[in-house]
C-alpha cells in the first residue's frame, strides 16, 4: 500500500516548531461564556422549535452563531496565536448524543472547521507577515472506554472501541474536509479513547492518501501526577508514541504552577516536539479562574528558559490578554530541542516498564494461562472472575513484570472471555499496572483482546 503523503503544512508547521516557540489560543468556553447567551441565541433559527434544552452545547454555536465563534478566533489571533482550534470539542456522535444531535456531527465539524479556516484566511490577508493555522480539535468525548460508570458492574463499559474509532473516523473526515492543518486530539483522560482516536485517524489518512499533522495533549488530573484512567505520564507516553505525533503535551485541570514537574518529564522522554497549555490556576470555589495574565505568563517564561516549550497557550478561564502575555514573555527565548532517546523497548500498564540493554530478566506471570495453569483454567470456565483476578493479582505481587493472559480453551467463547476478564483487570490498579500480553492462537481474539 503507498504511504500518505504529508499535507502542505506538514513541513511549515515543523520547520517553525524548530525555529521558535509557536503560540496556540485559548480558553474557548470562556470566551463564549462572556457573550452571555441564552437558549434562544443557542437554538437560532435553524434548531427554534427543537424538543429540548440546548444551551451549553458550545459546538452548535459554529453554525447557529457563527460570527460570534469567529470573532472569538480573531481575537486570539490578534493576541499572537500562531495555531487555532476549532470549536468541536463535543463534536462527536457519541458526546452530540447528550442533546439528541448526534446526526449533526459531520455539519458541526464542517462549520466549525470553516469558521477557523475563515478566521485565519482574513487574518494571515491584513496580516500577511503572519503564517497561522487550524487545528482540528478532537476531545475525548463524554464516555471512557476503560472504566465503568456503574461501581457495581466494574466488568461494564458504556462504550466500546469500535464506537469510539467510528466516531472519530467520522469527525475527522468533517474537519479535513472543512479544511483544517492539523489535528489535536486533546484533554486526553483515558488512553484507550486516546488510541481509538489514534486507531481512528490513521485509518482517514490511508483512505485519503495524505498525512496530516498529529498533536496529541493529555490530562493530568491532580498531584498524583496520573491520567483520570490512572496512568503515570510515562505510561501514556510509551502507549501512544507509536502513532509518532508532530507534539505531545499537557493540558486542562492544573494551573501552570502544578504542571511544572510533568511538563520537565514530558520534554525529557518525548522524541517530538511538547505542547503546554493550562488552566488559568486552578478552579475557585465558584468554579472561575482567577490566574492573571502576569502570572500565568511568568511561570511559563520559566518553562521557556528550561528549553520545555515548543508550543504553548492556555485552556480554561484563559483569554487573549493571557495569551498576548504569554506570547510576549515566552518570544525571547529558543524553542526546545528534541532530545535523542536511546533505542528500548518501552511498554506500559497504569506504569511504564523499560528493557534495556544490561535490564535484568523480566519475569512473565503465565498463571493466567488456561493452556499452562488447571486452576486458572477451571475458575475461567466456571466463570469464576473474582477468584480468577486474585490469581493475576498474586502474579504482580509476586513480582511479575508483565502478565501474560491467555483463554484460548475449546468450551469457551474465547473473544468474550477475553474482553470480560481485560475488563476486570484494567479496573484492578495493583494488577493493571504492569503490561499486559495477550496470547492467543487466534487473531480475533488478539484483535479482540487489544481493544480494550
């Protein structure tokens, strides 16, 4: 099969990355909450007579208030924003169904990625010693496929990978062809929606024959310095470094100051360029920002002096007087150099596992094998998963680096089992935290298994 070739703002977009820090915008949430909007504004004409309450969908703005969403793009523009998001954050079927609008994906996409490409058209025309950009923004929906809603059922998901690719194949499709530069798949929470998107963005480049620009940016979501779905920054960064993004980073939940050991780590382990764009401080109590456009851009002109930055801006309660600063104290200095990684195997549970050359042996638990161990396999058939976990539980905490899962028996429905028991591991944090094998003879099962 011919490899993609790279989009027209491929090379640009790297060749500036190395040259300086690029700015990205700001808060758009906060923005469109200053216009103070009601349920008509929301609706316009189009939606005036629909069934239900939509105020709060920020998305359908794009079409029913669109110069409202371009405005806010030219003002961050005007403020120094080098790259600007769309307003599709919600923009999936799967987060759209939340207000019956999930057949409106693909118009939110398309209008919303007009809008920007419109925004920077202008601009960059009055402006014309000014190269700026569209990133299409991919959030990370409003379901997760690694945890369960229900704490009663940790075995459920409320949606599944396959939904999650198709979702995002779909988004995607409307932001290319609304015309946008790059994408950013962003406030990532849980890697395995992450990885679907991933999954989901690969799969429109090779049916479209062009590779975009990928930027992918992760949330840490308080001092434990973990992802919401539980992993450590390194875990996430050896599960998604195999889709080789223009740029990895942080943002959302923390305030500047807080991110600072992750942002230290993230430039020190990723072999591409870093993004950084926090929260303006952290949420008072009646849920505003109160960070100062001089605060937040001193301490990222710190993160600029460590050589952390290539690409950074803001995200909630920031505006463009936040971005103006930041963009003014972060230009005098260099933009970081990626540094050279040494070749490893790099996997990861909830916690990252590296083999080196010199590592000692790594150890496999192959308890939870129905082919190697009788025990295992008579709990698994008898569907006895609690017992079955504190057999893989006993593997980690007798030292196993990595646990190797096997239920390739021939009484059982062996792609069911599979995803039953992963789904039970991943809700086991002292099991999930090593790597995972999956084993089997059989590719829909293998297939099956990596899904989850």
């Amino acid at each position: 099969m011919t490899k993609p070739k790279q989009n027209e703002s491929y090379a640009t977009l790297q060749k500036l990355l190395s040259e300086r820090i690029l700015i990205l915008d700001g808060a758009m949430g906060t923005m469109i909450q200053g216009y103070k909007l009601e349920e008509a504004d929301y609706r316009g004409e189009r939606f005036a007579n629909y069934d239900r309450d939509i105020k709060g969908n920020n998305d359908l703005l794009s079409i029913t208030q669109p110069q409202i969403i371009e405005e806010i793009h030219t003002q961050y523009l005007a403020a120094g924003a080098d790259i600007i998001e769309t307003n599709t954050f919600n923009s999936t079927s799967i987060s759209q169904a939340d207000y019956g609008m999930q057949d409106l994906t693909r118009d939110l996409n398309m209008e919303s990625a007009k809008v920007a490409r419109r925004a920077v058209d202008k601009f960059v025309a009055a402006n014309p010693d000014r190269k700026c950009f569209v990133a299409g923004a991919l959030g990370p929906t409003s379901r997760t496929a690694s945890m369960s809603p229900d704490v009663n059922n940790p075995g459920y998901r409320a949606v599944t990978f396959d939904d999650l690719v198709t979702a995002y194949m779909e988004q995607t499709e409307a932001l290319l062809d609304g015309g946008v530069d790059a994408l950013l798949l962003e406030t990532i929470f849980d890697t395995l929606n992450a990885k679907a998107a991933l999954f989901a963005v690969e799969n429109v480049f090779e049916n479209r024959g062009v590779r975009f620009p990928v930027m992918i940016s992760v949330t840490i979501t308080d001092a434990s310095g973990r992802t919401l779905s539980g992993q450590t920054l390194e875990a996430f960064w050896n599960s998604v470094s195999h889709s080789k993004p223009l740029s990895v980073g942080i943002n959302c939940a923390l305030g500047p100051k807080e991110m600072r050991p992750y942002m230290e780590e993230l430039s020190r382990i990723a072999n591409c360029y870093t993004s950084c764009y926090p929260n303006a401080g952290l949420p008072n109590a009646f849920g505003g920002y109160d960070e100062t456009p001089a605060q937040m851009a001193a301490v990222l002109e710190d993160f600029a002096k460590e050589g952390w930055l290539n690409l950074v801006g803001g995200c909630c309660g920031s505006k463009p007087e936040h971005i103006a600063a930041i963009a003014e104290a972060v230009k005098k200095f260099p933009a970081r150099v990626i540094p050279e990684i040494e070749p490893a195997t790099r996997l990861s549970g909830l916690e990252p596992l590296t083999i080196r050359d010199g590592s000692p042996f790594m150890l496999v638990g192959e308890r939870t094998n129905v082919t190697g161990s009788p025990k295992f396999s008579k709990l698994i058939i008898a569907e006895d998963y609690e017992a079955a976990l504190a057999v893989a539980r006993q593997q980690v905490e007798s030292g196993a680096n990595i646990l190797d899962i096997n239920v390739d028996e021939g009484m059982l429905d062996s792609e069911a089992v599979m995803v039953k028991f992963l789904h039970l591991v991943v809700s086991e944090p002292e099991i999930s935290k090593v790597p995972i094998m999956i084993d089997s003879s059989k590719w829909s099962v293998l297939e099956a298994g990596l899904k989850c």
